[in-house]
C-alpha cells in the first residue's frame, strides 16, 4: 500500500485518514493541518520525508500579478524551497490545478450544448487567482467582471476587462503590498467606515444581479460567500475549486442553479487538486525532473476524468438570453411609456412634436422578461429594448439614421448577456436595413419574419373556424377561395403555400408575371389537387374572396374595401398597416386581422405591458425566444429574406416549447370571441339582405 501524506495550511479540524484505491492501486492518504503555521507546515515536511510515497502541500494561498507571475512572501517561499530539498516527491498541484481549470471550463462549454458560456456575464470574486478560468472564458464571451478591488483593497469598483485587471494587479495591487501590516484579501472588503461598508456593498449587489455566472475561488471561500445576501445568488451558476459537501450544501442554501467543479473526483471522497495529483505521481512513478503536464494529460485523457457539474436535488437547469428590440407601431404605443401617457392626456396636440423628438433617442431597456419555461424544461430571460420611433418616423429619416440605433441596441444587448436578438419588423424603406444588422451587428439577429408569417395564417384559419361561414371539404380543405396580394414576396410567397394547403382555390396577385408563374408553378407540385389562380390586380376577382392576406410592401391600397364580400377575412401582415381604424369601421360585416400573438410557456413569467394579454407577445418576439429555448443563437430569419424551410421548422419548434395561440389582432388590438361573433352577425345580415335582392 503507498501513502500519501497531505501537509495542509488550512484547519487542523479538517484532518482524516482514508483509504482508498487509484488505479488498480491501494492508498493511504493522511492529512495534517497547520492552521497556517508555515514554521508547523515545513517541520511536518521533514518529518515525513523519506516516510511517505509522495507529500502534498495544498491550501498555499499564491497571489497573482499580470501573466500568472506568482507573488509570494518569503516564508511561504522557505517553505517551499524547503520542500524541495526532500528525497520524498512534493507537490502543490499547481500543474494539474492549472490542467483542471482549463479543461473544465471547455468541457463544460461543450457539453452543455457548445454554447453555455456564449455571451455570460461572468463576476470573478478574485480575476488574479483564477486567471486561468478567466483566459478561456474570454474565448466565448467578453462580459468578464473582476472584484478583485473590492474584496482585496475596499475599493468600490468592480473591473470590467482583463487588461483592467492585469492593470490593476501590477500598478495597484503590487505597491499596496508594501503598506506597513499589509491588506488582507477578503477581509479589507467591509472597511470600518459605515459609508464605505454602505457604497461597497451596493457595488457588490449590482455586480451580482448583473452576473450569470460567479466564479469563487478555492481558498477563503467561505469569507467571500457569507458577503451573498439571501436571494443575491439564487439561479446563479458558481465556478468553484474542489466543492466539499459542506460547500455544495451552503450554494445550495444561498438557491444556486448549478455548481461547475473544476476539480474531478477521482476517488470516492473529494480530495484538492495536490492530494490528486500526489496519487497520480505515485500511481505511475513519475520521477521529480519528469514533464509532469504531459502525464497528467494521458491520465485525465485516458480515464475519462470530467470536471463536476452539480444541480440541487439533480434538477438540471438551463437559462438561456435574448434580447428584442421593438418599437411603437403609432403614438398610442407610445403612450404606454412613462410620462408620454402623462404628455398625451394633458397636451394632446403636443404628441406629434413629442413623436419626432422621441425618434431622437437612444434605445434603451423597457423590460425584462423572466419566467419562460418550455415543456422540455430549458428556460429562457432576456429584455425588451425599445427604439422610441414610429414606423412614420422611420420613413422621415433615412434608413442609415436607424440602422446605426438598432447597432447601439444590439452592444446593449450584448453587454447584458443577450446570446440572441430579434428585431420587429420594419417599415417598407428600412428593407435593407435588416441585412446591414445581420452583418454588422455584435451578435446574431433574427428578424422575426418566419414566425410572423406563420402566425399570420395561424390566426387567420382560427378567424376563419370562429366566422364559421365556410364548410370542410374532407374534414381538411376549406372550400372557399383565398387571396395572396404580394405573393412574389419573401413572406407573400410563403403565406400562399401555406394557404394552399388548406383552401380549395388560390389567388396569387403581383407585379411581376415572371415570378408569379415560378411561385403558381411550385405550389401546383406541392398541392396538385388545389386551383391556382394569377393575376397582377388584386380588384379582378377581390369581390368573391373568402380570405385576403395583403403582404405587399406597396404604399398604395391594392383594392377597395367597399368591394369585398361580406363575412370576408382580410389579414393585413404589412407595415405600416395598409387599412385604418377608420376604414375599418367602414364594413363591419368584415375581419380585419393583424396577425396571432402568441402565448408563452411557463407559469411565473413577469414583463411590462406591451398591449396584449397576460404572457402573450407578439410573433417575431416569439421567433426570439424559440431560438434561445432551442440553444440556436443563429441569424434564423435573415432580413426580409423568409425561408419556406424555415417557416415550418420554426412553426414544429414553437410546437415542442409550448407556443400557442393566444389571441388574434385587429387594427384596433386584440380581438375577442365577441368581436368576431359580431362581425360575423353584421355578415349574415348583409348575405341575407343581399340574397333577398
């Protein structure tokens, strides 16, 4: 049997003697602490010199200066010279702590989907002892904070970088080494000053409801931990070094949604990093002058050794992010921002100045949504960011002068920890706009224009079923003729196939003969059984149409309301909406839709209003969010450029995460059972009246 003899400078209390097996072999493994007696520590080392198979020194507490340069005081540093000196292997486990820490962090990356930390917000309590872990996350996102000020010196600043970091580790934390009695880590965090106390711990509490992920560091865990407040960490995820039980226990407690372990568990008792690799050493017999990072590569390759990934109670948890950037579709949206509802009931007639400096400003966070949760258990948080601009404001201005906002709202975004951003759709001019953001923007950009259209004749079969005025053909096809104004278009083209899959006759009307036949010919081979019809006026047959979609970018009206035939269903999915309240009420015998707004999954989500029903937005904020549930932090819907594939997998995804339809929109919001039953009322009136004549 080997022993290995661990010589601790943490607490005596911690002692034990195990046995245990590594490797086909037996091993006793004893360990002594000293209480940070350094004189204790070098006493036990000559002590079991000769004794033990290999000797471990753990819990050294190193400081770091810029590029891993280890700062040290000089009795730390006779003790380890001392160690050196021994015919008996010593070991810190600084290799394989440095082996451990980069490995762990992309593994788990990659694991948990290859996207884990893509765009976290990541609090260091000490950047300068967990450099290495600071150094790969970087790869995956920038949004790195360091503490290291505030725990060290009581400095009220948190580091947002690793160059302020290493700035801070060489030109402040080095010369405050040299001040008479020394800065104690940690411990100077609290100074006795009650307002220091009071601006410290403020600073602290943003940091950490900022963060998504908090990395603590081994040594003085528990002196960093008792600083999180009740709640302040709860649905965090924690990076930590060798989590004892008790450690698991009190992140636990503190409502932690799951705990990285850089150190594997070799053996059955969670042991630190220099006892692990003192088993390592001895199992193989690597000699002292031995390439040591090369063999423990081999024995964490070869064995499969994985860093930890805890959940409380095996719960696992994942949250993803998204950002949406909307804007008001009229001055009534605007008036949902406080106090431009104020300005609208006191000065009505300001509203039109007050639209045009609005569309001045820079976006900025109407909201965070919380509470997403799809059936397969992924969870979803992210923000509204709002541009204060009307889709009329958009036209005045050229389409450079809001692109450059929306790139300002995609950095904001990003800084929050958003891994995907939609946009709402935007006004006829802004049509390239989409594509500029896509190649510009800090991350990936998805328009919202495949679910949108979807959606679109989602609510429109369910406005049709609740009319009830057209019968089944089959149990399947409604035998009734549909309209598609715009059907060469990106999401013109998709609503007709879509429509031809459900209607008996199909309408397709557009400028451009050529393309109408392409599309008339793709549907024909998708749907033999349907009639396709095409014309480039929409008024030739606009009279005997049971359902009309407009998805034509064009400023003009392409027909006359007054001709449309009572009970009729016209979705309008263009903007600005081509039909006004006013027109509206022009036929009250005819539905007028905007589009389905859809309902999310979860019981516990928590938004501002944004004009519909509880839990419901609308469908290109949606698109959004299927992406984040789904891990596809991707341009899905690039610009104005509407897939067909894309349409019917993001139409199954919205499916597998829970998305419904919850209510259908009209010009004037959303409309109930009621308002359609209404209209259907008016409808059969008038077909009465007008069989009657």
């Amino acid at each position: 049997m080997k022993h290995i003899t661990n010589i601790s400078l943490g607490p005596a209390t911690d002692n034990y003697q195990i046995e245990t097996e590594f490797l086909g072999q037996k091993f006793t493994i004893k360990r002594f602490g000293t209480d940070g007696d350094l004189k204790k520590a070098e006493d036990l080392l000559l002590m079991w010199n000769k004794k033990a198979d290999v000797i471990s020194l753990s819990a050294i507490k190193y400081m770091y200066g810029q590029g891993s340069r280890t700062i040290m005081n000089k009795d730390l540093k006779k003790l380890l010279k001392a160690a050196n000196t021994l015919t008996t292997p010593v070991t810190t486990g600084e290799t394989l702590r440095r082996v451990s820490h980069e490995w762990c962090i992309r593994h788990a990356h990659f694991q948990l989907g290859n996207n884990f930390f893509t765009n976290a917000r990541v609090l260091f309590c000490s950047g300068m002892s967990s450099e290495k872990i600071a150094n790969v996350i970087n790869e995956y996102t920038e949004n790195l904070y360091f503490a290291d000020p505030l725990f060290e010196n009581g400095i009220p600043k948190v580091l947002s970088s690793i160059d302020a970091l290493n700035q801070y580790a060489n030109r402040i934390h080095r010369p405050l080494r040299w001040i008479p009695g020394g800065l104690s880590p940690v411990k100077n965090f609290l100074l006795e000053q009650k307002q220091m106390k009071t601006i410290n711990s403020f600073v602290l509490k943003r940091a950490v409801k900022n963060a998504t992920v908090i990395v603590i560091p081994y040594n003085d865990f528990y002196d960093y931990v008792r600083y999180f407040e009740d709640g302040e960490l709860k649905d965090k995820i924690v990076i930590t070094t060798t989590a004892y039980e008790d450690r698991i226990e009190t992140l636990i407690n503190k409502g932690i949604s799951m705990i990285i372990d850089t150190t594997p568990k070799i053996i059955d008792r969670v042991v630190g990093v220099s006892v692990q690799e003192a088993l390592m050493i001895s199992a193989l017999e690597i000699p002292k002058t031995s390439g040591l990072k090369d063999d423990l590569l081999e024995i964490i390759s070869e064995q499969h050794l994985e860093p930890r990934i805890i959940y409380p109670n095996n719960q696992k948890r994942r949250i993803n992010r998204f950002a949406y950037l909307g804007h008001p579709r009229s001055q009534e949206d605007l008036k949902k921002i406080s106090p431009i509802n104020i300005i609208g009931e006191v000065a009505p007639k300001t509203m039109g100045a007050v639209e045009r400096l609005l569309s001045f400003a820079p976006p900025f966070v109407y909201s965070k949504i919380t509470g997403i949760k799809s059936p397969t258990g992924v969870e979803a948080e992210g923000w509204l960011i709002a541009l204060a601009e009307t889709p009329e404001q958009m036209q005045s201005h050229s389409p450079e002068f809001t692109t450059k906002k929306i790139l300002q709202a995609a950095e904001k975004a990003k800084l929050l920890g958003a891994q995907v951003m939609g946009i709402a759709m935007l006004p006829k001019n802004m049509e390239g706009t989409s594509v500029d953001i896509g190649k510009y923007a800090v991350l990936p950009v998805t328009t919202g224009n495949s679910y949108t259209a979807s959606t679109a004749l989602w609510a429109s079969a369910e406005a049709v079923r609740q009319m009830g005025l057209v019968t089944l053909k089959n149990d399947k096809i409604l035998r009734a003729k549909t309209m598609v104004i715009g059907a060469t278009g990106a999401v013109g083209s998709i609503c007709a196939r879509l429509l031809a899959t459900a209607f008996e006759e199909v309408y397709l009307v557009s400028r451009n003969m050529a393309k109408l036949l392409t599309i008339q010919e793709t549907i024909q081979m998708e749907n033999p059984d349907v009639i396709v019809n095409v014309s480039t006026m929409a008024d030739t047959n606009i009279d005997i149409m049971d359902v009309i979609v407009t998805a034509s970018s064009s400023a003009e009206k392409p027909f006359d309301i007054m001709r449309v035939k009572p009970g009729c269903v016209i979705t309008d999915i263009t903007r600005p909406m081509i039909f006004s309240e006013e027109e509206a009420g022009k036929r009250q015998d005819v539905l007028i839709i905007t589009g389905g707004e859809i309902l999310l999954p979860g019981n516990n989500i928590e938004m501002k209003d944004i004009g519909l029903p509880p839990n419901a937005v609308y469908a290109g904020l949606a698109e959004t969010i299927i992406l984040a549930l789904e891990g596809r932090f991707e341009d899905f819907t690039k610009g104005t450029n509407t897939e067909w594939k894309k349409v019917k997998e993001i139409y199954k995804l919205g499916l597998k995460h829970g998305m419904q339809l919850s209510a259908i929109s009209g010009v004037n919001g959303i409309l109930t059972k009621d308002d359609i039953a209404r209209v259907k009322d008016f409808a059969l009136k008038k077909i009465r009246k007008n069989e009657d004549n």
